[in-house]
C-alpha cells in the first residue's frame, strides 16, 4: 500500500499535496510562490527524483480549495509557517525545504522557526525577511515593491485580473512571466478561485508584528537570485548572509528573471542538489 500523501488536514483547512518520487527518498518540501502552485515545480523535480529524493510540493493556504479561509489575518505568517511545519510532521523525519518568492519567505520563517525539522534550506528570488526589510530603507528597493501597495487596495487587483491580457496579465508580462506562464497563471489562480485568497498574504502584512522578521537561521542555507528579478535588487541579497549562522552560499544566476523555477530548472535543481549533498 502507498503511504503518499495527497492532502494535509490542519487548522481546519484542507491542503492539497503533490507527493512523488522514490517513495524511500530523502524528503524535500517545496514551496511555491506568488501567483502559481505546486506545478512551478514540474521541470525541477524530475531531476530531484533521479538523484532519490521524494518531493513533497503543497498548494499552500489560499491556494488550495479546502484552505482558503477569510480575512487578511489567517494569512499572516505564524500561519503560513505552521501550514508547512504540520506537513512536516505527517512526513515523519526532518527535511529539505526549498522556497520561491512567497513561498521563500516562508521557509525563511520555516528554517528559523523550526530548524530541527529542516536538514537545509533553498531560498529561490526572496533573502532573508530581515535583510529584505532594511533594504526596503532604500528607494530603489521601495520602487521595485511598490505592486504591493496595489495589492492591498480593496477588489482593484482582483477586478485588474478579470479581463485576459488586461492590466494584471500585462504587469506579469513586465515581470518576466512568458506568454504560457500567464496563461497557466490564469488557468490555475484566476479561473480556480485562488487569486483573492492568495492575495490575502500582501494584505495580512499590514498587520504583522514589528521586530517579528529578526531571527537567525542556523541550518546551512543556499540562496538563488538572479539578476534580472524586477523586484528583488541587490541589497537585500547582500544583507541576507548576516542572518544565516550555518553554512550559507549566494548563487547569482545571470540573464535570468524572477521566475527561476520555470526559466531556469537546471540551474535551480543544481543548486538544491548542490545543498542537499552538501
């Protein structure tokens, strides 16, 4: 009998689980960003598989049909970070966990949190919370973040992604997204119902306690930037190693945008692989 795991039932949500792989392989969970699910995973892991590893890719809170509760408040961090801690504990054993975008800072949360369940951690595009918020000092930092000032204005974000090849579509564009990725961006968040409820983690920020990003990570930790993400400059990537005490490496990926799992998957599965046997 297979003991995959397809759901994880926790704080009264359901939450889907695409678990695949050697079923006798080291764990990996990954964490998927803002606005796509577990697929922005599917080129990476075939190369996790065939080196044993088993992936454990969560539609996170929001996301997932049976984890979309109401108000901003349910998507601020303590939660997120507890949604990922309950999937390791149904796993059974610590794990590798690896990050992108949103889905990044989470696991940053993760790694400090729980670092006795995290044997390593990859952050994909997002340093570290603390170093990300004091290069936010920075105007160019606050430029390049200034949709998530958008994004917590009432409906305007959600009414901007109705129209296909609007607004919100022609913003991903800008973003580096390719045609086919906004398309899955419409297909698997807008027609599923997920955008409003994914939204809520730009909007719970508002509310996230002062101080609440200062923690160290003690876990050896990778982090991947490339340097044509418009929304992540170089300063808080810099700012990041201060907050790792464990063994800690920066990627740099050249020529390559924010979405590194999709436009960059060998370079991606190289550096978790990388951290993994490390």
């Amino acid at each position: 009998m297979s003991d995959r795991i397809r759901v994880l039932h926790h704080d009264g949500l359901s939450f889907d689980v695409l678990d695949e792989g050697p079923e006798d392989g080291t764990p990996v969970v990954l964490l998927h960003g803002f606005p796509e699910r577990s697929s922005t995973w599917r080129d990476v892991v075939p190369r996790l598989h065939a080196a044993g590893l088993r992936t454990y890719a969560l539609d996170q809170r929001g996301y997932s049909p049976g984890a979309r509760p109401r108000g901003r408040r349910s998507y601020r961090m303590h939660h997120l970070a507890g949604d990922v801690a309950a999937l390791i504990e149904q796993i059974g054993q610590p794990v590798h966990l690896v990050g992108h975008d949103w889905g990044a800072a989470v696991g940053w949360a993760v790694a400090g949190r729980f670092g006795d369940r995290v044997l390593t951690y990859t952050a994909l595009s997002v340093p570290h919370p603390a170093a990300f918020a004091r290069a936010m000092k920075n105007p160019s930092q606050r430029r390049r973040s200034r949709y998530m000032a958008v994004f917590n204005i009432p409906v305007l974000p959600e009414l901007a992604a109705r129209k296909p090849g609007g607004q919100f579509d022609q913003a991903m564009r800008k973003g580096g997204m390719t045609a086919d990725e906004v398309a899955r961006f419409r297909r698997e968040i807008v027609e599923y119902g997920a955008l409003r409820h994914a939204l809520g983690w730009y909007r719970a920020l508002p509310v996230t306690r002062p101080g609440s990003t200062d923690f160290h990570v003690r876990v050896p930790t990778t982090l991947v930037w490339s340097d044509r993400d418009i929304a992540i400059g170089r300063e808080g990537v810099d700012g990041t190693a201060r907050w790792v005490d464990g063994p800690y490496e920066l990627v740099v990926l050249e020529g390559v945008s924010h979405w590194i799992p999709t436009q960059a998957a060998d370079a991606c599965a190289d550096a978790i692989l990388a951290r993994v046997r490390g």
